[in-house]
C-alpha cells in the first residue's frame, strides 16, 4: 500500500473531529473520501499532509512511517495537496507560481506540460494568479502540485465554488492523471462525480469512515443514494 492509515484522531480543543479512521490507498488507485459539511473529510487529508497534529496507530507512506514528519518534507517524498481553496499565491504571476511547484520537488521542472493539460494557464502565464477565476485557479493549483511530481496528490473539494462546465474539465483532468499512474486521494462534497472518477470510497459520518468499497457498490447502495445523490428509497 502506497498509504496506509490506521486509528487516525484529530481533535480541535475539546471537539474530536477525527475518531479513529482506518484507510489505504494502494499505488495507482484513485480512491474517494465523500460525506456531509463537518463529517471530518478535510482534517483528515489535513492529517495524512502533517498539515494538523493528530493521533494515529499507523500513518505510513511509500512504506515510511510519517507520523512526525514535517509539512515541508512530504512534497519532496512525493505526496503532495491541493487543498480546500486552492491555496495559490494570489500575488505571483500563474508562471511563478508553478515555478514554485516544481521548487518544492528539489527540481526545475519544466511547465510546459502543464501548460498542454491546461492552455488557458498558457494563455495567462504573465497575469497574477489573484486575478484569475475560480477555475482557473483550481487548474493552476492542480498544474502546480503536478509539476511537484506526485507519487500522491490529495484533493481537498476540486469542485467546490465551480460552474458546471468547469467541473467536468477539472473531473476530465483527475481522470486524466489518473490514468497516467498518479495515486490520488479526493475529498469531495459532490458524491456521485467522485464515486463515478474513483475505483473505491469511503464514506465519512462524524468522524468515522461508515462505509467502504468499491466505488460502484457504493454508488448503488441505499444510504448512500439516499444520503448524498438525494434519492429516497422506497419504504
């Protein structure tokens, strides 16, 4: 297993908003982590990035124990996030803040890649990333973590604040890495792209994971129809 998480806990003051989650995420899988507004599916990528403090009996990646691992050492390991809000800097240009996502590998990466995935950054590579739109900066945020070369990418809600259209680019371009041999782990409110993107899921509820599987049973199952595709089941 590329990531391995077993006993997970991550509490803000008095408040326990991680409870014990057990997870993994084998090498190339695109895996989902769906559920409500305050379930604990951000604080647990949050966790699993050093970004939080937190309890685990187990947090290994690439086979390594992370559990006091710095924030700024992970990216250089391989595992690498995109967080709620996209977590650009607002005031470089879109060409330098991928320069910062290649720095942050050890490396000098080239961006053109980045740019043929996305060429509307190319389009804009001189403008201040503060100016741009909502989708826009979600690709640049994505473009950068890549040029940070992932053996793990987290998503923390890609979608979130988006238009449609948009949407299905940014979920084309999950896919995409996917396919090309990125792990990914996402998080994200919108439950039936992620489970239709992903091989498996889980399924967070206060703090717990509830369910898992694969993300085609889950896709059918009746509490998860019912909860978060808003099907009512027939009683």
């Amino acid at each position: 297993m590329l990531l391995e998480v077993r006993g997970l806990e991550v509490r803000y003051g008095g408040i326990q908003a991680v409870k014990g989650v057990d997870l993994e995420v084998g090498a190339g899988e695109l895996v989902c982590l769906i559920g409500a507004n305050g379930a604990g599916k951000t604080s647990t990528l949050k966790a699993i990035a050093r970004l939080l403090p937190a309890a685990a009996e187990t947090l290994r990646f690439d086979g390594e124990d992370i559990r006091s691992a710095r924030v700024h050492e992970l990216p250089r390991r391989g595992l690498v996030m995109v967080p709620e809000g996209r977590g650009i800097f607002p005031r470089l240009t879109v060409a330098e803040n991928l320069a910062m996502g290649a720095y942050a590998r050890g490396g000098s990466a080239h961006a053109e890649a980045q740019y043929e995935r996305f060429p509307r950054l190319r389009e804009r590579r001189h403008q201040v990333a503060g100016t741009l739109s909502g989708g826009e900066q979600q690709m640049l945020a994505m473009a950068r973590a890549l040029l940070a070369q992932p053996k793990l990418l987290l998503l923390d809600e890609p979608s979130m604040g988006l238009a449609p259209l948009m949407v299905s680019k940014i979920f084309e371009t999950i896919a995409e890495v996917a396919r090309e041999g990125v792990t990914i782990l996402l998080v994200e409110q919108n439950a039936k792209l992620a489970l239709e993107a992903a091989a498996r899921g889980y399924v967070m509820e206060s703090g717990l994971v509830t369910l898992s599987g694969e993300a085609k049973a889950l896709l059918s199952d009746a509490r998860v129809r019912e909860a978060y595709l808003g099907e009512t089941t027939a009683g």
